[in-house]
C-alpha cells in the first residue's frame, strides 16, 4: 500500500540522505572548475558516508550508552559508530587542511584557482622544459 | 705504431713484430686444426677402440664437456673486451685461441657419442635447472659451428683491423658463440628459449655494429621481429608445459594428440617462433636488412651458424615434440602421426615458397651481399623443405631429415665462405656493386679460386659439397610425392627451376665481379696484406672439396647415426641411406640438367636485361603486411595518447564520473 | 630470542624517526642522516627477524592493549604479512638512503627533514595496513597513506606538482570515501570490525543480507580500484608519479599502489570469500579490466617523450598483470601475483632510480635527448637497461619469471586467450624500451663526450642502491626459487 511505502521510506531516510549526499558530492567535485568548491565536495561526500555510518548504529527503543547507578542493562545504542566517526572527522578535517594549504600555494603560483584557466597556462607552456 | 691499424684508409699496414706473431700463431693453430681433424677422420675409420687408448682416456672421458663448451666462449667474451684496451693483436689472438680451444673440446667429445649421449644439468636455474644434452644433431651443429666460428675467427683480424669499437665486436661475438652453443646442445626447451635469447641480443650488437642509420634501421627490425619469435615460442612453450607437464625434448605426440586444438598451435607458434631467426616467409624480411649492414664476419657468422639455428629448432621439436615414441607397433600409419603430417606438408609448401621468392629476389639484386642474404633465404627453404619433408612422411622421414642436416652443414660452409669473398671485395675496393666491379680474377687471384669453388658448391656440381645434399633434399621430396600426395609433383618442378635459378644467379656474379674488364678505379688500388683471410677461406673451401669427394664419410659417421636416434624406420635407413651412392647416374643427369637451365636462364636475361627490372616496392611482403602493421601500432597509440589521454587526465571528468557511476551499477544490479 | 613485539617495534621504529626529525632543521647535516638511516636499518632489521619467526608458516595475532578478541585491534603477523613488510622497508631503506643526496636537487635546504619525515610516516602506515586484522583500522591508515604519498609529492612546490597532487588527493579521497562507504555496509549487517569474524559471520550475512554485500563489494572495489590505478581509473597515476621528485616517484610506483592491492586481497579473500565471489561472477569481471589495464598501460607509454612518464604509464601496465593473477583466484595466480608484486617494485625502482640519476646528473628528461647517454653514464644506464629487460620478460631477469608463472596461472584458470594478451603486452613493452636503450648505447655522433667519470661520479648513496637493485633482479631471474617458496607459502592463507 502507500501508505507503507512511506513508512519505508521514513525508516530508510538515512540511507536516502546518505546516497543522495554522497552523489551530490560526487557530482560536486567532478564538475566544478574551482578546487575550493572541490574540496568542499569532498567534504559533502565524507559527510554522507559519516550520516549513514552513525545512523546504523541506532537502537530501536534503547537508551544512550551511558551507565548509572542501578543500571542493570537493557539496550544500549551502539557508542561505536560515533566514536569511529570522531576518527573518521578528524581524517576529513586533516585532508581539507591539506587540500586548502596546496589551493593556496596554487594561488600564489598561477594567481587563479579555477582548473580551466590553469589548464590553458600549463598547456601554453607546455613546450618548455618543466622541473 | 704497435700492430693494429685502425686509421681510416684501406691502406695495408706495415707488417711489425706483433702482426707476424699474430700470423704465425694462427698458421700454426690452423694447421694444427687440420692435422687434428684429419687424424680425427682417421680414428673414426679405423674404429672405436683407438678412442680408448689409455693416454687419451682421461681426455676422452671427461664428462662436463657441454658446461665448458658454454662457459669458455662466454667467460672469454669481457676478457677480450678488456684485453682490447691494451693491445688489438693480444685481443684477435685471444679471440683466435679460444674459438680453437672450443672446437678442440668439441672434437674431444666424439667419444663418449659413441656409447651414450652426454648429460649435463645446472640444478635450480629458473626453477627447472639448466639441462644439456649431446646427441648427434647437436654434435653435428656444434662441429659445423665450431669450425667455422674459428675460421670466421682468424679472418675477421684483418677485415675488421680498420673497424671503430672493436673491443665491442669481440666481445659479442663471443657471447654469440656461447648462445648459439647453448641454443644447440639443449636438452629442454627452455635452456633453449634462454640460450636463444641471448643469441638474439648479441647478435643484434653485431648487425647493428657500424651504428649508421641503416645499420640501426636494420638492427631495429631484427631485434623487434626476434622478440617477438622468441615471445611466440614462449607462448608455445607454456602450452606445451600446462598440456604435457614437461618441457624436455622427448617424444610427445602421444600426450600432444589429446589435446585438441593446443597441439596445432604448437605447432604453429613454434614454426613461427623458429622461422623468424630462420629467414622463413613471411617472417624473413629483417635477413636482406641485416646482412648487407654487418661487418663481414658477422653476415658470414649470421647466415653461416645462426640462421641455422632456426632450422635446427624447427627439426628438434619435429623430432620430439612432434614424434611418437618408437615402440614394437610403430609404423607409418600409426595414428599418432597426425600432427606431424599436417605440420610437415604446411613447411614443405613454406620452404618451397622460401626457396622461390628468395632466387627470385636474388637475381634482381646487383649489392653482393644482399644477393648472396637473399640465397641464404633460399637456401634456408631448402632446409626447411627437408625439415618439412621429415615430418610429413613421419615413420619414412631420414631421408628428409639427413638433407636437411646435411645442407646445414654445407650452406654453413660455402655461404660463409662466399660471404667472406665478398668482404675481401668489400674491403679492398669499397665497392659492392656487381655491375661497378670486373676484372678481378687478376688483382684477387686467391679469392677467384674460392669463390669459383663455393659457386660450385652452391650451385651442386658433382665432387663439391652441395651435389650431396641437394641430391638427397631431390630424392627426398619425390618420397613426398611418392609416398604422400600427389600435389608435391609441382614443389619438385619448383626445386628444379629454383636449383637452375641459384645456377643462374652465380653465373652472373662470377662474370660480373671476377670476369670482364677491371673499371679505372679499381685498377689502380694496391692490393697486399690477405693473407690471414685467404688462409681462412682456403680452409672452408679445403672442407668444401673434402666433402664432396668424400660424400658418404659425413652420411655415415654423423648423420645415420643421427636418424637412428629417432623413430625412423630403420628398415628405410638400411636401404636408402647407408652407403648411399651419391654418383649415380640419374643425379648426375639431374645435375647436368639443372646447369643447362642455369644457362639459358642467364643468356635470357642479359640478352633481355631481365636483371635489371625490379619489383615494385610495393609488392613485397614488407609493405603490404609490416610497414601497415608498425605505422598502425604507432599511429594508433598517438592517436589514443593525444586524443584520450589529456581528456581523461586534465579532469575531463564526465567520462571519469560515468565510469565510476557505471563500475558501481554493474557490480550491484548485473551480478546477483 | 623472538619476542611477538618485534614487528610491532618494526611498525613503531619509522614513527619514531617522524616524530623526532622535524627537531633537526638542517637539511644537510649529518644528524639527519644518521637519525634516518638508523631508523629505516632498525626497521629492516626488526622486520627481517620476524620474517624468520613465520618462515615455518606458524600464524600469531597480536592484541594491542591486551583487549579480548573482538574488542581491540589486533594484528595477524603470518608469512604473507612479514614478508610483504620486510619487503615495503627494504625497499625504502633503498630508495631513502638514496634519497639523500638526490632530494636536494629538487627541495629546498629546510623542507628535506619534513620530506623524511613524510617517508617514515608513509612507511609506518604501510606497514601497519599489510599487519592490521580490523577493518576501521585499515580505513586510518589507508588515510595516513593516502595523505603522506599525496604529501611527497607535492612537496616539491612547483606547478604541475601541486596540480598533480590536487588532481590524486581528490580522487584518491573519492576512493576512501567510496571504501568507507563499503566498510559501513558491512558493518550495518555484521556488527563486527574484525577481519576474522567478519569472515565467521560471512556465509549467514551472505544469505541473509546478500544486497548489502553486493553493495559493499561495488564500493570497495570501486575504491581499491581508485587508489590502486587500475585501468581505467588510473588517471591520476601518470601526472602524480612522473612530476614528484624521484625517490618518491619510486616509492609510489614501486610500493605505495601494491598496498592497496594487498588491502583489496585482504577484503575480497578473507572477508568475503573467493566462493562469494565466484558466486557473483566477480573474476571475469576483474580479469577483463586488468586485462585491458595492460595492453592500455603500454598503448599509452609509447605515445609519450618524458622518461618518467613512460614508467608511470608502464606502472599502470605492471599492476594490470597483478590485478590479473589476484582476479584469476586461484593458487598459481595468487603465487604469481606476489612474485610479481616483489619483481615490479624492484625493477620499477631500479628504472626510477637509474632515470633520477640520470636526470640529477644531466637534467636531461626527454627521451628523445636520451642519445648517448650510454657512453655519458654507462652504469646509470646498464641499471636502467636490467630494469628494461626485466619488464620485456628478457629470461634471466625477474620479471620473465612472473610472465612465465603468471601464463602457467592464465592456463590453470581456463583462460587460454590470456596468453596472447601476454605476448602482446610485452611486444609492447619492447617497443618503447627498447628505443630508449638503443639510442643511449648506439649513437654514432656521440663519440665526444667528456671522459666518464667511475660509476658515473654518483655519490656513494645513490649508486649502492641502484646497483643492490640489479644484482636482485637478476639473482631473482636466475634463481627465482629463493623468493617462490615464500610465496608459494602465500596463497592457502587467503583462499
């Protein structure tokens, strides 16, 4: 019924946003000329496979992974996707921190940062002998 | 000035102290040679037991004659090269030593040929270990090897005295020797393919010796069609392994006859691989490049030696890979045979293809050397036609087979020798072009004579070497037709017109070059210092005469042997071969009939000026099949590179992104 | 007296050395070199010793922190991983101590102690990604790898350099991304990082949950393929390695795409399971996209005119015939892969190193300025022309050996088309090797050149490696069974 196609699509939204995410970036990074918006694409796509990954760790009907006095169990929702995660933010962070810091230094070689425009002075002097 | 004279100018030097030293050894090393070889031809006569006498035994019986017979030339190769720095004279006599202490450990194996073949392993090479082994096909292509190597040898001392990077043309001539003795003494198939290739690679060093454009030109089209012979005799090999799970040289047909298709591609691969180095069409046009561009002694060493290891890698899998075991029902319509039919008419019809376009080329050409590289292509047909012959009668084949191995001895001796007449030509008048030469019977009398000889040789007159076999290759293909179909009746008319071509073509050379009047030019070089290389050509031509004389001492001392050794007939052997009388009067009038032939050809000709037509460039096997495919391959690849790959690499990503998106699909909806 | 530390210490040694090397801000000094080549001769060591603790085939997983299994990390040190890693470090010892002299004609006075720390940081994630048993483990150190190989090469700051570097970080982050995203949907379904277990659970997550499998092979495969530049998604390979300095164009050829190979092995034979996979269909499907990898590669090798260029094109090849034996599944082409993973990094780092020397002496890149260059810098070239044999499937050297058992493998598979594609690829092989060979040594107006110097006038720490390199590619050649029955070892542990 209908109905229950909605519903399934309401259970599934991570994996919706996830894969909508992911294509958004993907499409991001490969057709823009601009490497700040690449990276930026970069980011969008690590996000989406960060959203799918903490959201799979959720519990129907569980309490947080948190221990009180008197506690004796029940289900807990999974601590281990977040804390992947964390890990897998700090590898996002440290690539666009390194992806920025070239983006820079492109500037300062080629005084633009948009591929096309590099591209045709590369190709301009493409007869010389490059390093 | 110490001996070596390697200023530019044809000059002959002034004989100093190191050169007469040099002559001197190499008169007594030569004629030390014939002694031992005479004595040699004397104890195989009288009988074994004088092998036993117990001065010689320890020599006789050494056993790692193969492992030294590979390591000496190849050790010997770098310290020639170092040697070079020093003295030129201490280097050719180095060089000139070593090439006769190598025939001296050949001769010194006969013996133990006699009771059993000889067995060498280097263990755990490669994973299979190195295997040799002497049996008498080998024992044959190392002799003729080793004997002309040492001639070449002393004659390459005054030829190539002019010569720039010398030390480097020892050097791989050296290894070459080490390759091609590696290559024949085999015992499977891959210390063949790992001999092969070095042979390959030193040889490209001493076709590609002079550095000139063409020389490189020609070099390159040597070594590309060489890789891919020896890449195609690769694939052959790791299907024969995976099929057979052995890579000896025994008799595989019965194993090979269950596996379907894989044995004709075998077989195919194994041709090809083989013919390439053997100058077979179509694989033959690098031989009419690489000849004229050698130095000397080189084309005489390539056509002499190397280009029969192609045909003797095309007899050994012939006679094992191809070759049922010999058993108690063995016979000629065992079955089993079935590759080697179908293989045999296919090379019978190659060779007689190879023989026919080779004369034919031939007489077209006025640069010696590139007529006498289109003769070996033709000659090489004659062999391969024998070769092929072996195969398609199988059980009946020793006749094909002894022609075979018999040409190959005498091609490597007169077409060595000519090629060495050319380079005396070469070398003293810079000129070799037929029509500019004349009149030379006067300035180079020595060199007439031999060239007079290894023309009769070539061409098959009667008391000269090449009347033996090409008798025998004449009887061997009216077997095929005889025993076989009926079609081979025209590959016979083929060898008649072809043998009467050859006749032809060396009628011209001999009057163009020797006859007739000497041009001004010419007249007025001085003309000394031949003596090292006219003894080194008196020698082939003593063994061209002693052989022909003699016919049946190498019939019956190394080839019946030889045929014994695999499943022929021996019924057949006993009644065609042994004792074979060579003078009989039906070759005899073959003979007289192929010389009248030769004749008229020739008269037509001049009368004509059929000589002096030539093909289109058009219409050789070159430009309708190898220039198309190289100029395909390389336009193709700059074509991909330019048009792709900057697309690709500088982020033209909407192909990029396709993939990845199309990758991604097909693994996930297309494979449930 | 082996401690099941050890490799652990040969893990950590590099780590070390990065962390202490910024301290010393000379480029030039001695102190530097001696705090490198100690660490990458420690690492070698400890390395090579916990070799000889796996050589009887014995399997030890060590737990980091003591944590329980299926709770902690764990690492599996058995021959496969020991040896790979003794292979990753020695090759890097070589290709570092080259470095040392080579690396100043390409950066800067004060970057050379980053530019090593950068190495010791890319050797440790290495290291640790052949060792690692935890799926999210692989995943950090993929990254640190992915970070520092896009690091040394961009290092040198010029141009076409940090483009190149840009154009690999992009895609190669698209790669991890895609195998994060793998690594979730197997999560999703398992609960469980752990290698091991993952594989336990396999069979029952396989008929359960086949779509998420399904999913996550398409991912990660995607991935692998990115990082490992398989054809046809190999397009960052040839501008990052031919515009990095040398000893890094070494690394990255020779080692760095050969580690994502062995992770891609890891995931697709002990996580998944080859009869998963036969299942799918997955081997033709990989066999024809290392097979076009390698008649590609060398299409377009022959196309170009700078020398490092050609070697990153003959890279793309070189991995198309490891692909193929890894995608054929079976023992013989696993065994051939591996002797091939070890014969192309030798021989690739042998060209690299002999072309870097080549150019540091006479800055000559393009192959057409190549005449003569036999007679200039005869022992540069002899090494580059033992690498060249080598690729062509010369017999002698190592890389006919892998031809060879790699054809023996096609065979076993059932694929008996392959062979031809074999002789194809190294017909062309030969077709741009050998031109380069032949005009260095026969160039006849080359004559006058200056006198050449003894060994070239390379300094000390840049032939010895070369000349190590070559000696091993043809030892390999000869006598190929001192590395096959190592590998041979191999295969039964991932199948």
């Amino acid at each position: 019924m209908i109905y229950s196609f909605w519903i399934q699509i309401l259970e599934h939204v991570n994996y919706i946003g996830a894969a909508c995410l992911f294509v958004v970036g993907l499409y991001t990074v490969v057709t823009h000329n601009n490497f700040i918006k690449k990276i930026i694409g970069i980011n969008i796509m690590e996000t989406s496979v960060f959203l799918l990954f903490v959201s799979i760790g959720f519990v129907h009907g569980a309490s947080p992974p948190v221990l009180t006095l008197g506690d004796t169990g029940g289900p807990f929702v999974n601590p281990l996707p977040s804390a992947l995660i964390l890990t897998g933010i700090v590898v996002g962070v440290s690539i666009t921190v390194y992806g920025l810091s070239m983006v820079i230094q492109i500037h300062q070689l080629y005084g633009t940062i948009e591929l096309d425009e590099i591209l045709d002075t590369e190709e301009s002097k493409d007869d010389s002998p490059h390093a | 000035m110490s001996g070596d004279n390697t200023n530019n100018d044809c000059a002959p030097c002034v004989p100093c102290a190191q050169e007469s030293l040099f002559s001197r050894s190499c008169i007594a090393l030569l004629t030390i040679s014939f002694v031992l070889v005479g004595a040699f031809i004397a104890m195989t006569l009288i009988g074994d037991a004088v092998f036993y006498l117990p001065v010689l035994r320890q020599v006789f019986s050494f056993r790692y004659y193969p492992l030294l017979l590979v390591a000496v030339p190849l050790l010997s190769g770098p310290l020639q090269a170092a040697l070079g720095y020093r003295s030129a004279w201490l280097r050719d006599l180095t060089a000139v030593t070593t090439t006769f202490v190598t025939f001296l450990f050949i001769l010194a194996m006969y013996p133990q040929l006699l009771t059993d073949s000889i067995y060498n392993t280097i263990p755990a090479v490669f994973g299979y270990g190195l295997h040799f082994h002497v049996d008498w096909l080998s024992y044959v292509m190392v002799s003729v090897s080793g004997i002309l190597w040492l001639l070449v040898t002393i004659y390459a001392h005054e030829y190539m005295a002019p010569e720039e990077h010398q030390d480097r043309f020892y050097l791989w001539m050296s290894v070459t020797l080490g390759g091609v003795l590696g290559t024949v003494m085999a015992s499977d198939i891959l210390t063949m393919f790992l001999f092969f290739e070095i042979m390959t690679f030193s040889s490209y060093m001493l076709v590609a010796h002079n550095e000139s454009a063409e020389s490189l030109l020609a070099g390159n089209n040597y070594i590309y069609m060489g890789v891919a012979g020896g890449l195609a005799v690769l694939v052959a090999m790791i299907l024969v392994l995976f099929s057979t799970k052995t890579l000896q040289f025994t008799y595989l047909a019965a194993e090979l006859a269950e596996t379907g298709w894989i044995q004709y591609a075998v077989a195919a691969l194994l041709i090809l691989g083989f013919g390439v180095k053997a100058g077979m069409l179509p694989v033959h046009i690098w031989l009419p490049k690489a000849h004229p561009v050698a130095p000397t002694p080189a084309s005489a060493l390539l056509s002499g030696v190397l280009i029969k290891i192609g045909a003797y890698g095309i007899l050994r899998v012939a006679t094992s890979f191809f070759m049922p075991a010999a058993g108690p029902l063995m016979s000629r319509d065992n079955p089993l045979w079935n590759l080697s039919h179908v293989t045999g008419a296919a090379v019978i019809w190659i060779g007689i293809l190879t023989m026919a376009v080779g004369v034919f080329m031939a007489l077209q050409q006025s640069n010696m050397k590139k007529m006498l590289a289109y003769h070996s292509i033709s000659q090489m047909g004659y062999i391969i036609m024998g070769a092929g012959v072996a195969a398609y009668l199988g059980y009946y084949g020793a006749m094909g087979f002894s022609g075979a191995v018999y040409h190959t001895v005498n091609h490597a001796l007169f077409k060595s020798l000519l090629f060495m007449v050319a380079g005396v030509v070469y070398l003293r008048y810079h000129e070799l072009n037929m029509y500019n030469l004349g009149g030379l019977w006067r300035k180079l009398p020595v060199t007439f004579v031999v060239c007079i000889i290894a023309a009769l040789g070539i061409t098959g007159m009667p008391f000269f070497n090449g009347f033996a076999s090409k008798s025998i290759l004449h009887h061997a293909i009216d077997e095929a037709y005889t025993y076989g179909h009926g079609s081979f009746r025209y590959a016979e008319v083929v060898f008649t017109i072809v043998s009467g071509g050859t006749v032809c073509s060396f009628i011209k050379l001999i009057s163009y070059t020797f006859l007739g009047r000497c041009p001004e030019k010419i007249a007025t070089v001085p003309n000394t210092g031949n003596r090292m290389m006219q003894m080194a050509m008196g020698g082939v031509a003593v063994l061209i005469v002693g052989i022909g004389v003699f016919p049946g001492y190498l019939m019956n001392t190394f080839i019946i042997p030889a045929t014994r050794s695999f499943t022929y007939d021996p019924a057949f052997i006993d009644r065609y071969l042994v004792d074979m009388n060579f003078f009989n009067s039906h070759d005899l009038m073959g003979t007289v009939r192929v010389y009248a032939l030769g004749f008229a050809i020739f008269f037509v000709g001049k009368k004509l000026h059929l000589f002096h037509l030539h093909l289109p460039k058009w219409l050789s096997v070159e430009y309708v099949m190898y220039k198309p495919l190289q100029s395909a391959v390389l336009r193709v690849s700059r074509h991909i590179t330019t048009n792709y790959e900057t697309k690709a690499n500088n982020a033209d990503v909407y192909i990029y992104a396709a993939l990845l998106m199309g990758s991604l699909l097909m693994l996930t909806v297309f494979f449930r | 007296m082996l401690s099941l530390h050890l490799p652990v210490y040969a893990l950590l040694a590099p780590l070390i050395a990065a962390l202490i090397l910024p301290l010393t801000t000379d480029g030039d000094s001695r102190q530097l070199r001696y705090i490198v080549g100690g660490a990458a001769l420690c690492a070698t060591a400890l390395a090579a010793v916990s070799l000889k603790g796996t050589l009887g085939g014995d399997v030890y997983t060590y737990y980091f922190g003591n944590w329980i299994p299926g709770v902690g990390i764990e690492f599996v040190i058995n021959i496969f991983s020991s040896f790979m890693s003794l292979v990753v470090v020695f090759i890097s010892t070589l290709v570092i101590f080259y470095a040392f002299r080579n690396i100043t004609h390409d950066l800067a006075q004060h970057l050379i102690p980053y530019y090593f720390t950068l190495i010791f940081l890319m050797l440790f994630a290495m290291v640790g990604m052949i060792y690692t048993n935890d799926l999210f483990n692989l995943y950090v150190f993929m990254e640190i790898l992915s970070l520092t190989s896009c690091a040394i090469v961009s290092i040198k700051r010029k141009g076409r350099n940090l483009l190149a570097s840009l154009k690999y970080l992009m895609q190669g982050t698209i790669g991890s991304v895609s195998i994060l995203m793998g690594i979730a949907f197997l999560y999703m379904v398992s609960g469980n990082l752990n290698m091991s277990a993952l594989a336990e659970l396999m069979p029952d997550i396989w008929q359960s949950h086949s779509i998420n499998v399904l999913i996550s092979i398409g991912f990660i495969l995607t991935g692998f393929g990115i990082k490992a530049a398989v054809f046809p998604l190999h397009t960052w390979l040839p501008d990052a390695h031919s515009s990095a300095p040398t000893p890094s164009s070494a690394l990255l050829s020779g080692l760095v795409v050969k580690i994502y190979l062995f992770a891609a092995m890891k995931l697709l034979f002990q996580v998944i399971g080859v009869d998963i996979m036969r299942e799918v269909g997955l081997q033709l499907f990989l066999v024809l996209f290392a097979v076009s990898g390698m008649i590609m590669g060398s299409v377009f090798a022959i196309g170009q005119t700078d020398i490092k260029r050609v070697l990153a094109y003959s890279s793309v090849a070189q991995i198309g015939y490891i692909a193929l034996g890894i995608s054929l599944a079976s023992p013989a082409g696993l065994n051939a892969a591996f002797f091939h993973v070890v014969a192309h990094a030798l021989m690739k780092g042998a060209l690299f190193l002999s072309a870097g020397a080549m150019i540091f002496t006479t800055g000559k890149r393009n192959v057409n300025e190549f005449s003569g260059m036999g007679y200039r810098m005869p022992f540069s070239m002899t090494v580059f022309t033992i690498g060249a044999f080598g690729m062509i499937g010369i017999p002698g050297f190592a890389g006919f050996i892998s031809k060879w058992y790699l054809g023996l493998a096609v065979l076993d598979g059932g694929h008996p088309w392959i062979l031809l594609i074999i002789l194809l690829s190294s017909l062309l092989n030969a077709m741009y090797y050998l031109p380069i060979i032949i005009k260095a040594f026969l160039c006849h107006e080359c004559e006058t050149v200056p006198s050449v110097m003894e060994r070239d006038g390379l300094p000390a720490t840049m032939w010895v490696p070369m000349a190590i390199m070559a000696v091993l590619i043809v030892l390999l050649g000869v006598f190929p069974q001192l590395l096959m029955n190592i590998t041979g070892q191999m295969p039964h542990l991932f199948l």
